[in-house]
C-alpha cells in the first residue's frame, strides 16, 4: 500500500497486447484455443493460489472441483435447461459451497493430514463421476456438453470463447488481488505466517480457513465449468487425482503467495503440458522432476526469484554508486 | 478498580503442576509485575489467562466476566491483547501489517467488503494505515513500515510485538519478558514506552520480566511465583526485602 505513481502501471503495458493476440493468431485457430485454456487454468491456479499461497493450506482436491464445476455445470444444463452462461456460475457457487462444507472439518488439519484428506476427496469425486448414479455423467465413456450462449450468439469459434473467458479472468483475477489487500488477506497471511500468534490477535483461524476454500471452490469450479464448455466433451481422466498435481506445480513454478505468480505459472505450465502432449507417458515424469527442482531451487518461483535479482541488481547499483562517490 | 481476577488457578501437564492455586488481581491503570525464577509458570499463567491452555482449576475474571475455557482470539477481541517471550511475529510481512492484523478484531468489513473493497472498507484500511503509521512513530518504527518485519533487529521486534498488542486498543496487556535480550539502553527506552502506554492508553498490563531494575522501577505491585506457588505479593519495596523471596533467587539450604 506504498503511494502510487504512475510509474508503476508503465510495466503493465505490454499486458494491452492480449487482447489483439485471437486477431494476430487468427490463422492458427489452434493457438487461439490454447490461449483459452490459459485463461481457465490462470482462473484456477489464482484460485488454488488464495488457498495454498496466502492461506497455507495444501491441497490435492484441486481436479476434484474442477469436476464439480465441470459435470455440475453440464449436468444443470442438461436437465434444466437454464442456459450455460449462468449454469457456469451456478456450478461454480455449487462447488463453493461443497468446498465450505469440506473445509468445516478439515480446517483443524495441518499439513499430511491435510493433503490425506484432500487426496481423499478427490477420489471420492472421482468415483462419483464413473460410477455416477443411474449414468448421468456418462461415466467412463464421458459426455458431450454444449457450447456457452450469450444474446443467442454461440460462443463455438474460439475467438468469442477467448473474449468471454478474458473479461472472466481480468474480473476474477482482480477480485483475487482486492481480496488479498485486505482485512482478510492479511488474516489468511498471519494464519499461514504463524497460527499461534495470528489467533492470539483475535482472528478465528477456522473461520478463515473455511473462506480460504470457499473462494478456492468457487475459482476452480468456475475454472472447471468454462473448461466443460470449452472442449465440448469431458471425460472423467481429467478430473483424477493425479492432475491435482498439475494445478500445484502451475502455482509453484509462478510464485506462490503473489498477484501475478498464477498468471505467469499458469500460462507456462500450459504451453508446456501441450509440448508434452506429443510424450504423454513421460508427462507425469516430468512434472515431477519440475516440482522437485522447483521446490529445491526456486521455492520462490518465477515471481520470487525474479523479485529476488531485481533486488540483487538494484543493490550492486547502489554499491557501485557508492564506490564510485 | 479490578480488572483481572485469576482466582485459585491451577494447571497441570500430567504429573507436573506448573501452576498450583494461584491468585492474583490487576487494577485498572496499573502495572502489575510477576517474578519468579525460571521455570516458575509465570509465562504458563499467561498462557491461562490469553485462553492457550484451559486451567484444571480455578477461574479467571476479566471484567466482571468469567473467561476461563475460552479461545484466544475470543480473549483478545474482549480486550486482552499479549506479546510473547519468544518472538511471535508475522515475520516475513512488512512491518506495519503486523501492526493492522492487530487491528483485526476492531474492523468492521466483512468477507464482501474485502472482495469488492466497498467504499466502507476503503474508509476503514486508510483509517488503519494512519493508526498503524502513529503507532510505529510511538516506537520509533515508522521509518521501517514496509519493511519485513523479520529483518528488524532484535529489540525493535520487541517493540513492535507491543504496539501490535496496542493496536486493537486492549484494557489489559500482558508482556511476556519484554526485556529479554535488550540491550540497557534499549531497556530504559522501554522503561519510558510502557509508561507512557499506561498514561497514554489508561490501560493495565500485567509483565512478566527477569530484569529486576525494570520491574522494581515500573511496577506499582508485584507477584512472587515460585515453583508454581505464589510465595509472596506486595509493593516493590516489600518484594525487595521479603525473606521468601530473596531465598527463593538465591536458593536455600533445603
């Protein structure tokens, strides 16, 4: 909450390329489409980030509730015809509210308990999905889902899909970065910093550990809804317990605990996961030697160690300027 | 008038009775001290009364209400706010959010205020700012507001565990060794700061504090605690001659 100049916002203006990039790549709809999957993992790891970044609570549920919003989403839709626009939001409030429910009990659960709670979880869903009751998922065979509506526009190429998750993204990526300057991101901040002292200046660590993974459902289920919608059809591999861990390395090798390290984490992660696409037995290999060099090396991650050098070369600055008076 | 009332309390940890039947009263307005040697259960007393442990026995009143069994932040939001023998700060945020989360239980933005950061939670973080800023210059720590509060020297940190304390505007503030490890120069500006904290913010505190010239120079009473048992009560001159007490530093024959 330094003073503002107008200095600080010169960096953010390569950001006003993004919207030009669908026009750029025009001829290579399939960047385009991978641009889109950008934005709903940047949506879920800003989300993931909330939980584990600033609140400090590790999970591996993160493919869980991106199902919820993903099925619930289709699911609501197919069977009530409201239109995909607002099941996406409905789903995503539904997965909020699954993660709330979740989090009352789990919230007095630190660190391996907590990751065995949330493994577990994440099976439970998985199983609810191929086994779903009376086959409304589709199960293993998976399902079709329909394409997001607005003003009676389908949103089928694309570039519309780009513009609608892009205003979604900046909204809830803002949304993120309000809630973190704030009464409550500074609570999230002093449970994770120390829990002890954080509850002996009055703040009811469980109160806000439950909104932590209030917020973590809603993002991700959003994220999981948008993606339902995006791809046309979901299967449940995508939702297992193992692509939890996607989700984590994306935050961790942006930076976790800060305003831009999902975005950064996010988008590579992504780029990265499709040049694997062609190596798909290896992909679990290398995301593992990614975690562990990262955790190893980069703890801070991009976000981290970049603030690091800058801090680095300003003071070699200083010395030298020193020196040189 | 009182304030603090621990009534008869006891705690135990298996079979070690750390603090056995101990009573003591804090006025309004008033620095009241509790010594003993190491290992006494003075900082176990204090975890009693801030709501870390729940007593076996006894009771606490704060204020006419019974507080015993209850949560700490329930505790702090009542108006007992405490520093730590062992630095407990939020160490890798910048100085004066340690300050703010302080606040925590004085704001009135909710979940929804935060997230769209209403017009009321705008009015009420500026509010917060300019509290914090005066609260550090209090303490001679507004210079280093933005920075990480792990890289304070060791006395500064003291100082800023006590303004977090005062910053949700506490009645009583219990101080857990402030002293330790401060230089003496150092520990005459603390002398001058927690007098100007009672003066300033008509409070109580009750210190727990090894360094004799402090606690004799600011308390109005003192507590003697020794093995758990409270062996002696009384005025700093009182305590400075009592037999019991000077053997209990000491060591006896037994």
């Amino acid at each position: 909450m330094g003073k503002v100049s107008n200095k600080k916002y010169l960096k953010y203006l390569p950001l006003l390329i993004i919207p030009f990039l669908p026009l750029i790549l025009a001829k290579y709809s399939y960047l385009v489409m991978l641009l889109c999957f950008v934005e709903i993992y940047v949506i879920a790891t800003t989300g993931l980030d909330v939980l584990y970044g600033y609140s400090g609570q590790i999970t591996f549920a993160t493919a869980g509730f991106f199902g919820i919003g993903a099925y619930g989403s289709v699911l609501i839709h197919k069977y009530t015809g409201i239109p995909v626009i607002l099941t996406i939001l409905i789903a995503a409030i539904l997965s909020c509210l699954i993660a709330l429910i979740f989090a009352y009990p789990v919230s007095k659960l630190r660190f391996a308990f907590l990751s065995l709670s949330t493994i577990s979880f994440n099976y439970v869903i998985y199983q609810l999905i191929t086994r779903s009751p009376g086959g409304i998922t589709g199960d293993f065979n998976g399902i079709f889902t329909d394409r997001i509506t607005l003003f009676g526009i389908s949103f089928k190429e694309f570039q519309s899909f780009f513009y609608f998750g892009l205003v979604c993204t900046i909204i809830l990526v803002v949304l993120k970065i309000f809630l973190i300057n704030s009464r409550v991101g500074r609570a999230f901040l002093a449970i994770k910093q120390n829990q002890h002292a954080a509850e002996g200046m009055g703040i009811d660590y469980r109160k806000y550990k439950v909104y932590a993974f209030g917020v973590y459902g809603f993002y991700v289920g959003f994220a999981g809804a948008l993606y339902a919608h995006l791809v046309g059809f979901i299967s449940p591999e995508t939702f297992a317990e193992t692509q939890s861990v996607l989700f984590l390395i994306m935050a961790m090798v942006g930076g976790l605990g800060s305003n831009w390290g999902p975005v950064i984490g996010g988008t590579i992660v992504l780029l990265l996961n499709d040049a694997l696409g062609y190596f798909q037995q290896f992909q679990l290999l290398v995301y593992g030697i990614l975690l562990i060099l990262f955790i190893v090396f980069m703890p801070g991650g991009i976000i981290g160690e970049g603030r690091k050098l800058i801090a680095k070369i300003k003071s070699k600055k200083e010395v030298d300027a020193n020196v040189e008076s | 008038m009182r304030m603090l009332k621990v009534d008869h309390m006891t705690i135990r940890f298996g079979n070690l009775i750390a603090v056995n039947d101990v009573s003591l009263e804090v006025r309004e307005n008033m620095i009241t001290a509790l010594i003993g040697p190491n290992g006494a259960g003075k900082t176990t007393l204090f975890n009693g009364v801030s709501g870390v442990y729940n007593p076996n026995d006894g009771d606490i009143i704060f204020c006419e209400e019974s507080i015993k069994g209850r949560r700490p932040s329930y505790i702090h939001n009542i108006g007992i706010s405490r520093t730590y023998q062992i630095i407990n700060l939020f160490t890798e945020m910048p100085v004066i959010d340690n300050v703010i989360v302080g606040m925590h239980g004085d704001l009135k933005s909710n979940f929804f205020d935060s997230l769209f950061h209403t017009k009321r939670h705008r009015a009420e973080e500026r509010e917060c700012y300019e509290k914090a800023h005066e609260l550090l210059k209090f303490v001679g720590l507004d210079d280093k507001a933005y920075e990480a509060a792990g890289s304070l020297p060791y006395g500064a940190q003291r100082r800023l565990e006590i303004v977090r304390a005062l910053a949700s505007n506490p009645k009583l503030l219990l101080l857990d060794e402030p002293a330790a490890g401060m230089n003496s120069k150092e520990k005459e500006e603390l002398d001058a700061i927690l007098r100007e904290i009672v003066k300033r913010w008509q409070l109580s505190i009750l210190i727990v504090e090894h360094d004799m010239d402090l606690v004799m120079g600011i308390s109005d009473y003192i507590y003697v605690l020794s093995f758990g048992k409270k062996i002696a009560e009384g005025i700093p001159e009182e305590i400075q001659n009592d037999p019991n007490v000077i053997e209990a530093y000491l060591g006896g024959d037994d």
